[in-house]
C-alpha cells in the first residue's frame, strides 16, 4: 500500500507544477495575479486593525500566502518567503511585539504590489494610470516611512527614553502630513472620511496608552493598504477575472466568515 500512497503523492505533485506552467503560460497570468494579491491586500488590511489576531483568520492568510507563493514568478517568491517569515507564529507573540511584526509584513505586501503593478501597466502601455500608479505609490511610501517613524517614537516614550515626548509630537506632525499628502490625491470620500478619522486621533496621541497608539498605527497601515486596494480596484474592474479560471479565488469576500467585514468596504 505505501507505494500507492507514493504514486499518489507524486501524481499530485505532478499536476500542481503542471498546473503552475499552465497558469504561467497564459496571456493574463499577471492580471490573474493581481486580482488574487487584491484578495491577500483586503484580508490584510482588516486582519491589521483587530487587537488580536483571530486564529482562523491567521491561517486564512497564511493559506492566501502560500497559494500566491506557490503562482508567483522565481523573481517574486523570496519576498512572498519573507512576508510569510512576519507573519510566522504570530498569534504567540504579546500585544507589543504582534504590532512590530504587523508593522513588517504589512510594508512587504506594499513592496510586493509595487512589485506586480507597473509590470501590467508598461505591458499594457498605459502611460497615463502608470503616471497615477506613481503618484499613490509615492505617497503610501512616505506614509509606510512616516508611521515606523511613528511607531518607533511611541515605544520610546513608554520606555521613557531621554527628548522621546518631544520626538513622539514631531513625529506625529509628520505622520498628519503624509495622511493630508495622501488625502490630497482624491481617491474617493470614504476613503478621505477614514484619513480624517485618523487625523482627529492623532491631535490626542500623547493622552493616549501604548495600546492605544499602536493601534493607531494598525490604523494608519490600513490607510495605505486602502490606497493601493482603491488603485486595484479601478484597474482591476477593466479587466475582470475570467470565470474559466484554473484555480479558485482567494478572496475573503467569497467567506461567509468576512461577510461583516464585506459590508463595511462596500
């Protein structure tokens, strides 16, 4: 019987590496790429603003993060690799150190979107929203620069550490700027409603805990990962997903578990 169990493994390894070239071969892998790492960006960003890692969600996005793995381009997987490295055991960790590693797996799914986007639009030689891409990706970049600057200050001042109040207020005057930087560029009134939210927390941030700041911090990783997502949405309804496809969505709005998260991005 153990061979049968080999023959089987090997069968199934066989037509998952098949499976992979098929996919690569098609004219619009990238685009399928891109809807299933819009799928990963949205889980993301509702996982960074809950205090506590839920354990189903946990595996839900580790299992989004092998899948894209698994798709993704030789160039592409040590950074797929490294986002999963972050997010390896993190319900374990206390509440300060799940924020750093957030902090971290958060600005690798920014670097691997930056990564899959400009490709699409160069092959499509669509100047124009490349030119857009540009500008958001810019903005979110000064903000992800900006919120460990943030992050980094807030910690400080909990271990009191010499000028760290003065450091948390310049800090927090920075990090309002890049929000209005990134306000500025109009990507929808929801989407401005949110910036300002955060906005109005950050005026109080030296009455708030460490808790509490941190996760204004989740707050402000999840703005950016609006930014992109709002890109990808627009770019993505021009070029809707096959219903040939070979292999099933990732996205979490198909989960009757995130159906409350679904109504509150619609």
């Amino acid at each position: 019987m153990g061979w049968l169990v080999m023959i089987g493994i090997l069968a199934l390894t066989i037509a998952s590496v098949v499976a992979v070239i098929v996919y690569r071969q098609r004219p619009d892998w990238r685009l399928h790429q891109l809807h299933e790492l819009r799928a990963l960006l949205q889980h993301a960003g509702y996982l960074a603003t809950q205090p506590r890692v839920d354990p189903y969600d946990y595996q839900r996005l580790l299992d989004q993060t092998r899948q894209l793995h698994h798709l993704a381009p030789h160039a592409q997987k040590p950074m797929y690799r490294l986002f999963f490295h972050h997010l390896h055991a993190l319900p374990q960790y206390d509440d300060v150190t799940q924020a750093k590693m957030k902090n971290r797996a958060l600005q690798h799914l920014a670097y691997l979107v930056d990564e899959a986007i400009p490709p699409v639009l160069i092959a499509c030689g669509d100047d124009h929203t490349l030119s857009s891409y540009q500008q958001i990706w810019y903005a979110v970049l000064e903000l992800l620069q900006a919120r460990q600057r943030f992050s980094y200050a807030s910690i400080q001042l909990e271990n009191a550490t010499p000028n760290a109040h003065q450091s948390l207020s310049l800090q927090q005057q920075i990090l309002t700027k890049r929000l209005a930087q990134l306000r500025d560029l109009e990507l929808g009134d929801a989407f401005t409603d949110k910036i300002d939210q955060v906005i109005s927390q950050l005026d109080d941030v030296h009455t708030l805990s460490l808790n509490r700041r941190l996760a204004l911090a989740q707050q402000v990783n999840a703005v950016m990962l609006d930014a992109l997502d709002t890109f990808l949405a627009a770019l993505l309804a021009r070029f809707p997903t096959p219903e040939d496809d070979i292999f099933n969505t990732l996205s979490p709005i198909n989960d009757p578990h995130h159906q409350g998260f679904n109504h509150t991005q619609q």
